[in-house]
C-alpha cells in the first residue's frame, strides 16, 4: 500500500503555497472582492482534482506505507486544517500590506513546513525497504528516493490519464449538444503546484461517460469520479438515488430542477471524491453503479 500521508504531506504544503501566491496575484483586489473572498474561502481543502494528484506524483513520487504511516492527524484532520487555515488568513493580511510579499511568502513557507512536520511527521528524503514478491523471494531496496520509486518501480503514469466531466451549463436551451461539449474548461485559482499542471476538465455527454466507466471496470482498472454526495443519500442502506424518497409527492409540490439548473443556481456542485467499482445493465440501459467510499467500514459509511 503507498503512503497516502505523502502526498497529503506535499498537498497542504504546496497549496499553500498556491493559494498565497493567488493572493499575491490578486494584491491590488478589494479583499472583499468575488475572487479574493473565494480564495479565502476554503485554501487547505482536503478535497482535490485528478490534475492535482498528477501533480504531486511527479514532482515528489510515492512512497510504501510503512516508510511514512499515518499520524492522529492524517486520518484526523479538522484541527490541523482550523490551524492552518487561520496561518493563512493571517498570512494573507501580513502579505497584503507589505512592499515585498514574495520575500514574506517565502518565511511564511518555512514557518507552514514545520508546521506540517508536527502535524505528519518529517517526510523522509531516502527509505530502505524489504518486501517479498509474489512468489515469496525476498527483496530489499537501498537508499530509494521515493521520485525514483515511482519511475521505476510503479507500473502507472498519472500524467496518462485526463478528466472527463459532464457538465450542461453551456448547452443551449434548445437542447443542442454542440455547444458546451468536447470543450475543455478549467477553474481560475484553483490548483496545488505553482507552475504544476493545470487543472483541466474535458466535458462530454454523460452516455460517453457511462462507456469509458464500463470499458475501464472490464479492464480491471480503477475509475475515480467526483460528485454531490451529500444529497439523496441514504448513509445506512449505502444507497444513492432521486427516488430513494419520493419529496414531492409527500410535501405535494414540484421540487425537480434539471442538472442544468441545479448547477446555475446552486443547488448542486462537486462534493466528494470515490471509486466506481462495478455496474448493472439491463439491455443498453445502465441502472445501478457499486461504489466504494472511503468513509469506513460501518453500515452508515
């Protein structure tokens, strides 16, 4: 298993860095200005984008679990992002004010540095590791940096892969299917590396989505997807879907809205990251999807 405790180590170290550098970027904005309240809204997110992972493995590489384990606070984060949210923000009126914030970013960094090391431990520049392979011979490897690790002994190039989206809010009232499709969008100030790979989304109709997921589970490969996890969820029956409740026959109103209109209006957005592990078709229609989640492993995860 690879330490997911790296790449969380270098995820809040570098958007950190990102975020006060948008802040930087956006010095001579009005702080309660649209942009510079949503920088200032959620800098340190656990949550991210597939870009942003790419980013990480291939700048730092990956690391097995055993040579950098988890801490309380890699599997408890709340506190240790309280605490680093409010380093930001008071970064953010120190670098505002001064004649020189690229000079003041780069102490701040320091101070966020050993900040991280409190909280996750010191990442390990080298590691020794002893395993045995499937055919049970032992092996033992000396002096790995972990970006070498992942060069050479990580059959999987993050970079490979891009992120596809199904995104309607460009699509005409009319209902043509040209106009907001086989685009690729990205978000302004949101990010992890500065000068890493920018976060891209490739946006298609959602029957296109459907057959890159059933042709990547045939394949036994993983598919990662991102979605708003929060609403029509049952968390005790594990189960997701519009009819899981019927509200409107209930309260005896119409409450549909089309997934055009609930991202406009925000009733809806991108919350949570999983994977889809399996699928159910009945003739071309696929009517179930097996998710598996991260929350663990009771009956209300």
């Amino acid at each position: 298993e690879f330490s997911q405790s790296w790449l969380f180590f270098w995820d809040k170290l570098e958007r950190f860095n990102y975020n006060l550098n948008c802040i930087i970027e956006t010095k001579g904005f009005l702080v309660d200005s649209e942009i510079v309240r949503h920088i200032l809204a959620d800098p340190i997110s656990d949550g991210g984008q597939w870009d942003m992972i790419v980013n990480l493995v291939e700048k730092y590489g990956l690391i097995p679990k055993c040579c950098y384990q988890e801490t309380f606070h890699s599997s408890r984060s709340a506190e240790m992002n309280k605490l680093l949210n409010l380093k930001f923000r008071k970064s953010v009126v120190e670098l505002r004010k001064s004649e020189t914030p690229i000079a003041v970013k780069q102490q701040i960094m320091k101070d966020v540095y050993k900040l991280l090391c409190c909280f996750l431990g010191t990442p390990p520049e080298t590691f020794e590791w002893e395993y045995y392979n499937k055919d049970k011979k032992y092996h033992k490897m000396k002096e790995m940096t972990p970006k070498k690790f992942y060069e050479e002994h990580v059959d999987f190039k993050f970079k490979d892969y891009v992120c596809v989206i199904h995104d309607p809010r460009q699509i005409g009232d009319d209902g043509k299917m040209d106009t907001g499709f086989k685009k690729i969008y990205t978000v302004k100030y949101l990010g992890n590396v500065l000068g890493g790979r920018p976060v891209k989304y490739l946006n298609v109709d959602i029957d296109v989505i459907k057959d890159l997921v059933k042709k990547t589970i045939e394949k036994n490969e993983a598919v990662w997807f991102g979605c708003d996890v929060g609403q029509h969820l049952n968390r005790k029956r594990c189960a997701m879907d519009f009819d899981l409740v019927d509200y409107s026959n209930v309260v005896k109103t119409d409450l549909h809205m089309s997934k055009k209109d609930r991202l406009l209006h925000k009733q809806s957005l991108m919350t949570h990251a999983m994977c889809i592990t399996g699928f159910n078709r009945v003739g071309e229609k696929f009517d179930k999807w097996q998710i598996e989640n991260s929350w663990g492993k009771s009956d209300a995860a």
